[in-house]
C-alpha cells in the first residue's frame, strides 16, 4: 500500500542520518620511566610520583573535556643479571593523575585498579605519573634490573 | 515495492556502522633500578709505632711500612666517601699522645703517587672506586708522644674508617 511505503522510509533515514558522537583518536605516549636509581642491597627505595626526576610520566591526548579509562599493568618485579629479581611494589596512591600536566598539581589514585579521568577541556590531553617501591634483598644481585608498565587508555 | 524497501534498508544498515569505533590505546614504560655492590673496608695493617721511651717522639708517616691501611672495595668506578668519625688523641693511656695525624689515598695499592690529605674526625673525603676492579685504599700516620713517665706495656688503640656511596 502507497501509504504504509512512504511511511517506512522517513523513519529509515532518519535512523541513517543521525550523527555518532565524533572522538578524537586516543594516543598514549611512554614519556618517562619510573628510575629508582642506585639502589644498595637490603635497602628499599621509595620513588613518589611528585618526584620530578624519578618518577614515571605518561601522557595521553583524547577528545577535550571527555571521560577516558586508564588501565595500568604493574610488574610484581624487575629482572636484572643472570635472572635475578628485584621485588617493585605499588601502593593505593602511587599514581597520579593531572588534566594540566602539572606534577605539582594531580589528583592521586591506585594504579592496581583502573580509573575514569576526565581531559583537559581545551586540549583533550592529560599526564599520567607513576612511583613505586624497590626493596632489593639484602643478598640482592648487583647490576641493572628492568620492568614493563603497560598503560592502556580508553574511551568508556 | 519490496525492492525499493530492501535498497533502503541495505543503505540504512551501511550508515549505522560507517562511524569509526573508538579504540583502546597502549603504550609501555619501564621501571628501572641499578643494585650496587654492596662496600667493604678492611684495616689491613696497624699503624705500628714500635717501641717507644719515655720522653720519645716517634712519628710515622702515612705510606711508610710502619702506617696504618684500610682496603675499601665497592662498584667499579662509583662514588664513595670515605672517614674518620674520630681519631683516638692518646694510644690507651694518658702518657702516649697521638697528634699530627697524616694520610695518602688511591685506587691503586701503592702509596707513592696516592693523594695525600689530613685525616680530620668527621671530615669527608671523596673519591672514586678504581673503575676497573673497584678496589680504593687509605694509609694513615700519626705523631706519637710519651710522656716522662709511661709504665712499661704494650699499648692499643682502635681507628675505625667509614666508607659509604655518595
């Protein structure tokens, strides 16, 4: 019937011509690392994530004003020579986060759970910064040890 | 017309999914740490002033076979400081005073060329371990002075040397 056919298509446009919320593409980029240092066997280091030298930094770019998911994968350890490791821990407000990319200035959380944050409202970016602690055993192999930290950023 | 229907629908379907899917994005970064080895000081030999009279002033002097040396062993090439939180004024008793204290320091165990300097209770000095096998090492003298009169005996007195990473 000519009627009930001129009445399907509107409706069918009008489904395909509505517009889906336009985001920005989200990019992450590993700025800094979390560097504890020189560390003495048996002496456990501290890195906090105000520290402007040592601690770890991220920064993120995503559409302005916008809620984005940040999920942080810590290692339980380091790896160093001949297959030693070295014991890394993180605490509930070991990580931080700051809208402006101010140090100074970040709202702390837990990296071991993921978070929601909101982007800078002008810019769409945002700085992740990170601390931790090392305890080396007190028959801690000497040399260089190294952990990966995975940031995984998204939309909600 | 049911083909004219279809043709809307398939077109309708294709617009739906055209926008693009927000993705999760991922980027790594490290934790990083350098484990020193751990230090060691040992006092090899004592500063020996041998025998003494009454009334004598023996004086050994820093480098000599007879002076004291500390071998001190850490990360090659690191920086360390080393000292002396005190130096004894008198060897056991009252009547032998120590005074007028000397020192020699390098990374190499021969005091000639080893860099000389005045060991000072609570005074500093710092160096760097020998890049190769990270050993340093230190040798001390000192004046010693009897008095008139000093019972016979034997006398000691211990040097404590502190090392620590700068």
């Amino acid at each position: 019937m000519p009627a009930g056919r001129f009445l399907l298509l509107p409706m069918l446009l009008a489904v395909a011509a509505a517009p889906l919320p336009a985001q920005r593409p989200i990019q992450v980029e590993g700025i800094k690392n979390l560097a504890f240092g020189l560390l003495l066997a048996g002496t456990p280091m501290s890195v906090l994530r105000t520290d402007a030298v040592r601690a770890g930094q991220v920064n993120i770019t995503a559409q302005p004003k916008s809620s984005i998911i940040i999920q942080i994968s810590l290692p339980a350890s380091m790896s160093g020579p001949a297959g030693a490791t070295l014991p890394v821990a993180f605490g509930p407000s070991d990580a931080g986060y700051s809208a402006l990319g101010d140090i100074g200035s970040q709202v702390a959380f837990d990296p071991r759970n993921s978070t929601v944050v909101l982007t800078n409202t002008s810019n769409g970016r945002g700085t992740l910064y990170l601390g931790g602690t090392a305890s080396p055993a007190f028959n801690q192999q000497p040399g260089n040890y190294t952990g990966t930290i995975t940031i995984t950023v998204a939309y909600p | 017309m049911r083909t004219s229907l279809k043709f809307v629908l398939a077109l309708a379907g294709t617009a739906a999914f055209a926008a693009p899917a927000a993705a999760q994005i991922t980027d790594n970064i490290d934790a990083t740490a350098t484990v020193l080895q751990a230090l060691t000081v040992n006092g090899d030999a004592s500063l020996a002033f041998g025998n003494i009279a009454p009334s004598q002033i023996k004086t050994v002097a820093a480098g000599a076979a007879a002076s004291g040396h500390f071998s001190m062993a850490g990360a090659p090439g690191s920086s360390v400081s080393f000292r002396f939180n005190a130096l004894p004024a008198t060897l056991q008793i009252a009547g032998l005073t120590l005074s007028a204290w000397t020192g020699l320091h390098r990374d190499a165990n021969t005091a000639a060329g080893a860099t000389a300097f005045t060991p000072t209770a609570g005074s500093a000095e710092s160096v760097t371990m020998n890049a190769a096998d990270g050993n340093y090492f230190v040798w001390i003298g000192a004046t010693l002075t009897a008095a008139g009169v000093v019972a016979p005996g034997t006398y000691t007195q211990p040097v404590v040397l502190e090392v620590f990473y700068n």
